[in-house]
C-alpha cells in the first residue's frame, strides 16, 4: 500500500515537473523575441540621437538653406553685394565715385574748386581708402581736386594717362603723388583689373595722341554680373574711333557721356555700339561750353535712350546687384540742349571767317590766340580755340617772343 502511494505521489511530481518546464518554455520562447524589438528600437533611438548630436555640435548643418545663403548676396561671394556708381554734381567737370563691397575707385575729382567736396562726399560714404584714384586726362576740370584726393585719402593704384601738361594744376596733383610716394601706373588697353566682384577692361587710350589731353583719356568698362558702365573721359570722335577699331567690347547699359555731352565725342557710331539704356551727363548748369550739344540729345532721343544730367538733377546714384539697375531719380525729360555763351550763329560764322582769313594770309601776318586764363599761345584752327570760354579769348597779332616776355607760353599740342 505504501509503495501504491510512493508511486503515485513519485507520478504527480512527474506531471507537475512537465507542466513547469512548458511554462518556462513559453516564457522563454518569448524572452527571445522581446529583445530582438527592443534592440531594434534601441538602434534607431541611438542613429538618431547621433543625428541630432551632431546637428548640435555643426550648427551649420541644422538647416540646409541656411548653409546655402553662406554664397548669398552680402556673404562676399560673388554679386553677394551692389556696385554703386555715384556720378556727383561737381559743376562743369567729372567726378565719380565706384563702391564694390569694400573696395572703391575714383574717377576724377572736378576742377580746382571741388577738392574738399569731393572729398566730403567720400567720407560720408565712409571711405577712407581707394583702391584706384584715376585722373582721365591732365584738363583742370578733371584733376584739379585731385590733389586734395590724394593728401588725404591712402591711394593703392593711382592712374593717369602717359600725357603730362604744362599748368600749375597738373603741377599740384604730381606733388602731391610725389609727397605720399606713389606711382603713376599707365593703364593699357586691353589690361583688366577688379573691384572686388567687378571686372574692369581698359579701353583707352589706344595709342598715343601726343599732347592731345582728351584723345589722350583713359576709358574703361565696369562688368558687375549682368550690369555694365561705359567710361570713356573726354575722348572725342578721332579715339573712340580707335577704340572701335580695337574691336574691344564697348556694350554697356549704362554710359557716361564723353566731355560732358559735346558734340566732338559721344559720335553716332560710338553709341550704337555700346547700344547703352542710359546715359549719364556730368556738366555745369549754364556753362559756358553749350553742353550738352543739341546734336548728341538728338541722337541719344532717336536711339530711346534715357538720360540724366548733373546740371539738372543733382548727383546721380545709380546701383546695381549684378542683375538690375536702379537710380535715385528718374530720367530727364527736358531734352534742353546748352547754349554756348557769346556764341552765336553770326559769331561763329565771324570766327570761321577770321579762321580763313588767317590761314589765307599767314605766310604776311601771324596772328594767334590768346588764353587769357591760362596765359597760353595758340594757333587759330588749335583744337584747343574751339573749347576756349569766349571770356578768355584774345587774337592778337604779337610775336611769339613778345608774348613769352608777357608772361604767355606757347601751347605744347599747336606749337605757334
């Protein structure tokens, strides 16, 4: 009996054993897919975190626009900026002043009159170093501030045509070059150079022109992006000639009229190739010159394009972002040509008449034309009479020699 109960209490302990090792079976069978989902989870939990992480560590990698506007306008990259073009109201002369970013050119800086406006004008657009200060061509009406320039701003690169004159302006602007001891570099056409992100071609001169002060000016081409400006001094018809001959690019949408709107530059020929959509005159209200000529507004009204003009408007500020142009003012309208002073139609034909009358008679009678301002000798068909204010002008039938020992000096171009 006793082993009867053995048995079946050994038999039951059996059963029950079995049932505890299914149990934990299962429980192990489950145990082993549970961390196979957990260890998965926990994986995509860590690549994010490493993720974000790093995201953390490289702000610069949070947002990929951000990381692009690094090249964006202002970032210094190119067109990251404007090139501002201020063509400034100095009266009957030329001054213009180009800011890239951080870099800068002057063009020219007006008569003897305008050196501390021009350089008032600089500093309110804080700039305290150029990198290019450019005298066209020796005439007073360009470089006579020029001087005041150079003595108070630092010049990197000082340019100016391989023409010299005779007259205690261009006297001034080469001592105060000496004083800060720069060099003059004589800018080739062809040679390029930057303003930052702007491309600068020179144009002019293309050769030289001997003592001709305006066929001798420097011309140039500034390319921002899109955009480009047509600089050309007071080259007149016989060196924009040469110019286009040169078959370098003169395209440009925006133009600064050579010598101040006169009817000796700025030829048809000149403006259909560069085809610009404005075009800036810098000259004098009421000038004596007559600028700008009737004939230069006719063809530039023909040809649709819009002008300014200092004379009327002020200084023009014209800014570009490599794509688009804008101006602080809208173009002219008034189409008002100059009116030369004491020129008129029956003057002019009285000065022809005298110019004949010499030529005819000249081998009997020497007469030549004094500059009364300048104290200078010229020949009566001197390219120099036809820009002389009448105020200044004097035909005297002296002697050279007695003319030197008034304190005249022959001019250098006509050599009377």
């Amino acid at each position: 009996m006793k082993r009867i109960k053995y048995l079946l209490l050994f038999m039951m302990c059996l059963l029950l054993a079995g049932c505890t090792s299914g149990v934990n079976q299962q429980e192990d069978s489950t145990a082993i897919m549970t961390p196979s989902v957990t260890e998965t989870v926990s994986d995509v939990e860590i690549e994010e975190a490493k993720i974000l992480s790093s995201r953390q560590e490289e702000p610069g990698t949070e947002d990929a626009s951000d990381s692009s506007q690094s090249s964006m306008p202002g970032r210094g990259e190119p067109l990251d900026s404007t090139l501002q073009v201020h063509f400034m109201d100095v009266g009957q002369g030329d001054s213009i002043l180009l800011i890239q970013g951080e870099h800068s050119m002057l063009i020219d800086a007006g008569d003897n009159s305008c050196g501390t406006k021009v350089q008032s004008y600089l500093q309110a657009n804080n700039i305290t170093t150029l990198d290019y200060c450019v005298g066209t061509h020796p005439d007073a009406d360009h470089i006579g501030g020029l001087d005041v320039i150079i003595y108070k701003f630092d010049c990197k690169d000082i340019w100016m045509p391989p023409c010299s004159k005779d007259t205690k302006t261009y006297e001034d602007v080469i001592s105060a070059i000496q004083s800060k001891n720069y060099k003059i570099t004589n800018p080739s056409a062809g040679g390029t150079y930057t303003l930052g992100d702007a491309e600068i071609t020179v144009l002019a001169p293309v050769k030289d022109y001997g003592e001709d002060a305006n066929n001798n000016s420097i011309a140039f081409k500034v390319v921002y992006g899109e955009n480009s400006f047509l600089f050309t001094g007071d080259c007149e018809e016989e060196a924009e000639a040469d110019i286009l001959a040169s078959g370098l690019d003169v395209s440009a949408q925006v133009m600064k009229a050579g010598h101040h709107g006169s009817d000796t530059s700025n030829s048809r020929e000149l403006l259909e190739a560069a085809a610009p959509e404005y075009f800036v005159i810098s000259s004098g209200e009421g000038n004596d010159y007559g600028h700008p000529r009737a004939e230069v507004l006719n063809n530039l009204r023909s040809m649709g394009i819009k002008v300014f003009r200092t004379d009327e408007q002020g200084s023009i500020v014209a800014v570009s972002d490599g794509a688009d142009i804008t101006f602080n003012t809208m173009p002219s309208e008034s189409w008002q040509a100059g009116e030369p002073k004491g020129s008129s139609n029956s003057s002019m034909e009285t000065q022809a008449e005298t110019e004949s009358s010499y030529e005819e008679s000249e081998s009997i009678q020497k007469r030549v034309v004094l500059n009364t301002n300048t104290m200078k000798i010229h020949r009566m068909n001197c390219s120099s009479v036809k820009q002389m204010s009448e105020k200044n002008k004097q035909v005297s039938s002296l002697t050279v020699e007695e003319l030197k020992a008034m304190g005249y000096e022959p001019c250098k171009n006509c050599k009377p």
